[in-house]
C-alpha cells in the first residue's frame, strides 16, 4: 500500500466510526487530507471522495438503525426516535450537498420503523413496558412519509405510545 492509501484508510475508519454526526469527521478528514498545512496536502481523485462519502453514509445508518432497534431502548446507547428523525434529516442534507441519494438507505430504515413501532406497541399493549415515545405523533407521522411509510402501514395501537404532553 502506498502513503497515499494508508492515510486515505486511516481516515476512512474514522469517517466510519465517527460520533453523534459523521459530517463532521467527514469534512475532518477532508481538511486534513487536503488542506490542512501539516496534513499531506493530497489531491482525492472522485473515486477516493466517494469513498470517504460513502463511510459518512454508512455511520448515519448505523446510527439510525441503533435508535429504531427496539433491543436497544432501554441502553445508554439509545437515543430516541426523536433523535434518529434528526438524523435522517442530517442525512439527507447531507446526501444534497454532496450529490448523493438516500434511496439505498431509505427502505432499510422504514422497514426497521415499521418493526420498532410493531414490537413497542405489542409490547405496551401486552402490560410488558411502559412507551413514551420522545417526538410527536405529527412528527412521526412526516418521518414515516419521508421515508415511505404510509399512514396505514403503522402498527395498530401507535397512538397509545404518545405521551400527552408530546
């Protein structure tokens, strides 16, 4: 491996395996690789920036499929629906601003909705937990078009999960 495919994997993993938003490590790594007077000053071909684009998609579809995991509601992991709304939305804007489509992760993630909002209201319903969802019904209602999810194809029983102050 060359200098130049080292440094390039060393920031795909930290794209990859970014925090709470994957855009900033992505232009982290941008900077670093291209500006950053200490950094290697290197010229990405179109290939090379796919590739970093690629791990900042990848790390928001870990997170939101981390959120819509309903094994993982009750771990400090876990961060809402709320949260993966806004996640989705900073995916999208950042699919926009580099020219890419959500497509690829958009029936992934209404698919693992559909399952989250199944077993939370099976699971409510059945005595075996208490739901508050952290977002409104109005707001799943717009993430749930967003990404594909007809009104009717939400789980029977969703509308017990809200809390009345949402």
């Amino acid at each position: 491996m060359s200098e130049t495919e080292n440094l390039l994997a060393e920031e795909l993993l930290i794209v990859r395996h970014s925090g709470e938003i994957p855009e900033i490590a992505f232009h982290g790594s941008l900077y670093y690789l291209c500006e950053d007077p200490a950094g290697p000053q290197l010229t990405l071909s179109q290939e090379e920036l796919n590739l970093l684009r690629q791990q900042a998609v990848a790390r928001y579809r870990e997170i939101l499929l981390r959120d819509l995991n309903p094994e993982n509601r009750d771990a400090r992991i876990y961060r809402g629906l709320k949260r993966c709304i806004f996640n989705w939305e900073r995916l999208g804007k950042f699919c926009v601003r580099q020219e890419m489509t959500v497509e690829d992760v958009r029936q992934e993630i209404a698919e693992a909705l559909r399952g989250f909002l199944r077993q939370e209201a099976d699971e409510v319903r059945a005595g075996l937990r208490q739901s508050c969802l952290n977002c409104t019904r109005e707001e799943l209602d717009a993430f749930a078009r967003e990404i594909g999810v007809l009104p009717e194809e939400l789980p029977e029983g969703v509308e017990m999960l809200f809390c009345a102050e949402n």
